[in-house]
C-alpha cells in the first residue's frame, strides 16, 4: 500500500508535474466563464515554470542533501560487506536490450566494482528490486550481480537483495539477508542527496551501516546561486529535490525512518 500510494502521489508532487497539471487547469478555466482565474492560474504556472527550470532553486534544494554526509572513507580496517542501493541500472530496458543500461546514478555501480576489487574479502550485497508501478517487474539486482561477475568478483562473495521496491524495504530486507553481527564494519553505497533518508531506514532497521555517498550532482555550496541555462536541466534538479524532501518527511511521519533528518553520529 506505502509503495503504491507514494507512487501515485509522487507523481503529482514533483515539480514539473506540478507546474504542468496547474497550466493545463489554467488553460481549461480560459474557455470557461471561469477566465479570469484560468489566466492567474496559467501565469502562476509560467512564473514558477520559469524558476524551476532557470533559477537556483534546485540546487538549493539539493544541497542540504548532498552535504548532509562527508565524502566515504576508505580509511581504517577493511569493511565486511559493502552495500549498493538500487536505482542506477534501468532493469526494463537492460531486459530489452540485452545490455547493461544505466541511467543519472550510474556513479553507484562505477564504485560498487571500485570496491569490490579494493576490498576483496568484503561481501557486495545489491538491494534492489523494481520500483515500477505499472509494467512488468523487472528486479536490478541479478543485473548488478552478473556485471560483478564479469568484472571477476567470485559468486560466493555477491548477495543478491531482489524484492525491495522502497529505501525502507531495502534496509529492511537487507539485514535480514546479511544478519549484520556486532562490531561489523558495513558500508552503504549510494547518491549523496538519497544518504540521508537511506541512512534513518537502516537505523530504524537497526541495521548500523556506514555512509559511502557517490552522485553528488554539484560541486558544493558554491553552486547554491548558479542558475541553469536549460530549463530540462533546473526542472530536473528540483524535481529531484523536492521528492527526497517529501521522501523525508513522509518517512518520518509513517515510522520508516529514525529521525526526520538523518546526520552522521557523533563521537564521544
């Protein structure tokens, strides 16, 4: 019910659907005796069109996100499972064509087999299942499992997570997969602005895993006033954005996460 339901409201809270459902309204009401409000429905629409897409709302948005978590380190004693999030390989399309195709998040599986060849002792588990509403399932997971292999990971070392369709349900599946013991050291793969609400998931499964952030989509804080020079690419920025904060919250208000905004723990 969760994952259907964020389905069907995700689609309508993200900007750029947003933006098209209120100048669509705006354009009906224009036919209508209704005009006057259809006119300052429909320019709304444009104007917040116009800051989506150029300004630097997006990144704004993003950065909270992205600089929540510093950089991983690959420092210390070598880690006994590294954990790499779904939503990098496009399962349906991977399917269709016979090849590996990725798509904006490809940055996790470059370092999945990053460390996986650095660390050779550590167990590579891919939590990743579809999270297509619609179509056919087609899970990730045995995609990201056969390109390991190919790259020479042994099968023995590769755990295949395939029926998560949710960050909450990747961290909970996960654990019950790996059955994490005390004192492990297990690291979590994933984009920079997705680590937050991935990291509250795995601490309310109680799953202690630490943050590898990859993706970062900015430079840092000094992207906070760049604008965009294609509407496409602000649009896209801020839809991102806006959902990992809905995604936040939502989580947060149904249980799924440990805080409302996850941060790195302290140490005394």
């Amino acid at each position: 019910m969760f994952f259907s339901l964020s389905k069907i409201l995700g689609f309508f809270v993200v900007p750029s659907n947003a933006v098209a459902i209120l100048c669509a309204l705006g354009a009906v009401l224009l036919a209508t005796r209704f005009r006057k409000a259809g006119s300052r429905i429909l320019a709304f629409g444009v104007v917040m069109l116009l800051v989506c897409g150029y300004s630097s709302l997006g990144n704004l948005l993003l950065l909270p996100l992205t600089e929540r978590f510093p950089a991983g380190s690959t420092g210390g004693r070598a880690p006994d499972g590294i954990i790499i999030l779904g939503g990098s390989i496009d399962p349906e399309r991977s399917q269709a064509r016979g090849s590996l195709e990725m798509d904006a998040s490809a940055e996790r599986i470059v370092t999945m087999l990053q460390l996986a060849r650095r660390y050779p002792q550590a167990r590579i588990v891919f939590s990743g299942g579809s999270a297509n509403l619609i179509a056919e399932p087609v899970p990730e997971a045995p995609i990201a499992g056969d390109l390991l292999e190919d790259f020479g990971t042994p099968r023995t070392r590769i755990v295949l997570e395939s029926d998560s369709r949710t960050t909450a349900e990747n961290a909970t599946f996960t654990r019950k997969l790996v059955s994490p013991k005390p004192g492990e050291r297990w690291l979590l793969v994933t984009s920079a602005f997705h680590m937050p609400r991935s990291i509250g998931a795995f601490r309310k499964a109680g799953f202690d895993v630490e943050a590898y952030p990859v993706d970062w989509r900015t430079r840092g804080w000094s992207d906070a006033s760049m604008p965009f020079t294609t509407l496409s690419a602000g649009l896209a920025r801020t839809d991102v954005a806006v959902h990992e904060w809905v995604g936040l919250i939502a989580y947060w208000a149904t249980g799924r996460s440990s805080e409302l905004f996850p941060g790195p723990r302290k140490i005394n």
